[in-house]
C-alpha cells in the first residue's frame, strides 16, 4: 500500500487487478475523457498497457472503503516533458499524475478531490516533489473544477495536446507547487 486517506487507499496495481481495469476502461463514460470511446480495452490491451515494466511510471488502484474504484499513476517528469511543459529547470523535481474513477457510481462524491489531494500530499511527502502537474483535456469541465479546488491552477493551454477519438484535443497544463 503506498498511502491510506481515512475510508481511501492506494496500492500498486496487481495481476488480479486486470478485470476491473478492462471494466473500466471499456465503459463509454469513463472512456470520454480517458483513452476514447473508438478504442475500449479487452484484458489483452490491459496487460500490454498497463503490466509492462518498461516505463517509469508507477500505477496504481483506487479502493475506497475495500473496493476498488479506479486506478491514479505517477511518475517523474523527463528532462523531454519538463522542456515540452517550459519549465525551465531541470534540477526541479517535477511529478506528473492521470487518474480517473472507473465506478461510475462514485463520481461527484467529493472522492476525485480527496484521491488528488491525498495524491499530492504523498508525492511531496514521500516522493520530495516540488511540483505536480497534469495535463487534463479542456473540454473535461467537471474534472478540472475538481483539481481547481484541490489547489491546481491552469499554467497554460496545451494546444493540440493529446489524440482523443480521432481528434487532437488542447489540454490545459495545471499545477501545485509543494507545500
């Protein structure tokens, strides 16, 4: 477990995790803003995407009060990323985080802003971040409101940012400074 937030937890994924992941993320009101909707995951996709070593970022599952509601993962900006985002410093230790809760049940609950901000408090605490950064689609209103109120702000729109259902979609880069 890497940090637990009164009835929140979160654990690095495991193979027994695969099934939910494959729920979610072939759930057409998850896919809206995560992944798309033209590309829904079979457990053959789960497992190339997500149970694969080759790559820095550690992933991670949502559970809250024992049940698995979605999944968050982190990792360590690259000098590449930090030079994308114009951060100037490379010394900066920078983490980037993704997140989306696949139990459509528990959305609008006040848990997104209670994983984020749990989120952040363990990246700093633990992980010394100085920063945390994400990079959300504008569009995706209620998510950004959401960060908004853990203490993100909007840094700058990333424009033509990410290839979402066919469409190259700006996003917003946000922030939080450590505190």
């Amino acid at each position: 477990m890497l940090f637990q937030d009164d009835s929140l937890r979160v654990r690095e994924i495991e193979e027994k995790d695969k099934h939910k992941l494959a729920k979610w993320l072939s759930d057409p009101q998850v896919l809206e803003f995560y992944e798309g909707r033209d590309t829904p995951f079979d457990l053959d996709k789960v497992m190339k995407e997500f149970y694969t070593l080759e790559d820095d970022v550690t992933k991670c599952i949502v559970e809250f009060e024992g049940t698995g509601i979605g999944y968050i993962q982190f990792y360590q900006l690259n000098s590449k990323t930090k030079k994308a985002y114009g951060y100037q410093s490379q010394e900066e230790n920078i983490y980037g985080i993704d997140q989306f809760i696949g139990e459509v049940v528990y959305w609008n609950t006040g848990i997104g802003m209670l994983l984020v901000s749990s989120m952040v408090t363990y990246l700093v605490q633990d992980k010394k971040a100085e920063r945390v950064v994400m990079d959300p689609q504008a569009r995706n209103v209620r998510a950004i409101k959401c960060y908004e109120k853990c203490g993100f702000k909007k840094v700058k729109v990333l424009p033509k940012h990410e290839l979402h259902e066919g469409v190259y979609q700006d996003c917003w880069l946000m922030e939080i400074e450590g505190y």
